[in-house]
C-alpha cells in the first residue's frame, strides 16, 4: 500500500465516521445542544495542516520501513495476516488510552490536552477539537507502537477507520437505547461513558478514558458507569464562555484555568 493510498482511505473513514456520528446526533439527540462547531472545525483545519506538514503519511511510511529492515514483533514472528490486524488494533487502542491517562496527569501534556476538554457543548465536532501540539506530542508515541509491534500496514489502517467512527460517535449528542447502551457497553466506549469523561467534575473527568474498547478503564481501574439518561455539564472547570480559535489556540500557554489543582 503507498502513502497516498494510505492517506485516501483515512480520508474515506474520517468522511464515514462524521457523517455516521452526525446522522445518529440528528436522529436521536441526547440534549438538543448547540456545538462549538466553528471553533473545533478550524482548530481541525490548523492540525490537517500542521499534522499533514509534519508526518503525512508517516505511519504507512514506518510500518513499510519497519516490515523492510525486519524490525518489531510481527515481522520477525510468522503469524495469519488476520491476527496480526486485530492485535494491531488491540494494542493501538490500549497505547491511546495509556496516552490519554498520561494527558491528565502530567501537567505539561494536559495544558495542550484541556483545550479538547475545554468544549462548554458536547457533541461530534468536540472529536475533532485537538491542539495541535498535543497531535504532535503523540506522535513518537504511537510510531514508536507501530515499531515496536512491527504492525501491517492493514493493520494500522483497519486501526484508524474503528478509531475514527469510535471517536466521533462517542463524542456524538446521541441518546442510545437502554438495552443496546448495556450491550454496547459490556465492550465499547459509548456517548454516555464518554460524556462522563467530559463532566466539569475533576472526579468525573478522571474516568473512561477509553476510545474503542472499555476494558481497559474496567481493567485499570478508572472506568465510572453512566447512560444516556443521565445529565452530564460538560466542559472544562474555570472556563465559562466558549473560546475563539486564538484562545484556544493560546489556551496551553497561559495560567491555571483548568490545571486539575496542580
């Protein structure tokens, strides 16, 4: 697979997941909230450009020099195509949740990170509200997993389109149907766990900081129920008004609002 073939079909997953995040938060609203869509979509629009400067298609890039040079777990070990895919996905999940935890309790990492959280509304456009210096703090982060595993290039694309869908509909408006919320939530992050995650509650906040699979908050310790019947004020504690792109922007560099006491 080449880099620009690798580009395309994240691009094709981004497109899908949007679009099915944002049709579940049409057909089945959770607060009938208005979002921060203008703020997130340009702060989307600095990391494309940022990210796309900096590492493009990096990943494919790794993958394909870790698989030629014979470095990481899956190129020196023969396994199916199929398990090699899924374990990628496994461990790239536990990897963005162990960087996640890491974001919230160093203080440097959650400077950049409190600008996702720093979101007064819920909803899909709060996926894509990253600083970009968070996305280019993770960077040696997750191509050094890649390494590590010496993950397929399939592998790390099936990773990025279930990554992109949980990610987008987790942050969705959306109530879930009680016996599908149960369902879903014995194996998946789902909106209402989420939500949880973004409660102006230090306590609350510290939780589920899971994006595809839920074992891990239920393993390590930091998984906190919730469902869509439950109320949840979203947003950063000390930020009351919805921030410009320049305050979002400038938010990692100026003074205690919302450094969780430290």
């Amino acid at each position: 697979m080449s880099e620009q073939q690798f580009q395309l079909l994240k691009a094709g997953g981004f497109v899908f997941a949007v679009g099915l995040a944002s049709l579940l938060q049409r057909l089945t609203p959770h607060g009938h909230i208005k979002g921060s869509a203008r703020t997130n979509a340009a702060l989307w629009l600095v990391d494309v450009a940022v990210l796309g400067t900096v590492c493009g298609a990096c990943a494919c890039t790794v993958a394909r020099w870790a698989e030629v040079n014979a470095v990481g777990l899956f190129n020196r070990i023969a396994v199916p195509g199929w398990v090699a895919a899924a374990v990628t996905v496994v461990m790239l999940d536990l990897v963005s949740y162990l960087w996640h935890r890491a974001n919230h309790a160093i203080p440097v990492l959650w400077r950049f990170h409190r600008v996702h959280h720093s979101d007064g509304t819920f909803t899909v456009s709060t996926a894509a509200r990253f600083h970009p210096g968070e996305l280019l703090l993770s960077l040696p982060v997750r191509l050094s997993a890649i390494l590590l595993l010496g993950a397929p290039v399939g592998g790390i694309v099936l990773f990025e389109l279930i990554f992109s869908v949980a990610n987008f509909v987790e942050h969705g408006d959306i109530d879930v149907p009680a016996r599908v919320e149960r369902r879903l939530g014995g194996l998946f992050i789902t909106p209402a766990l989420h939500r949880w995650h973004h409660s102006r509650r230090w306590a609350d906040l510290n939780t589920n900081f899971g994006t595809i699979f839920v074992i891990w908050d239920r393993v390590l310790a930091t998984y906190d129920r919730s469902s869509s019947t439950v109320v949840v004020a979203t947003g950063l504690p000390g930020i009351t008004e919805p921030l410009s792109l320049i305050s979002a922007l400038a938010l990692p560099f100026t003074s205690v609002v919302g450094a969780q006491g430290r």
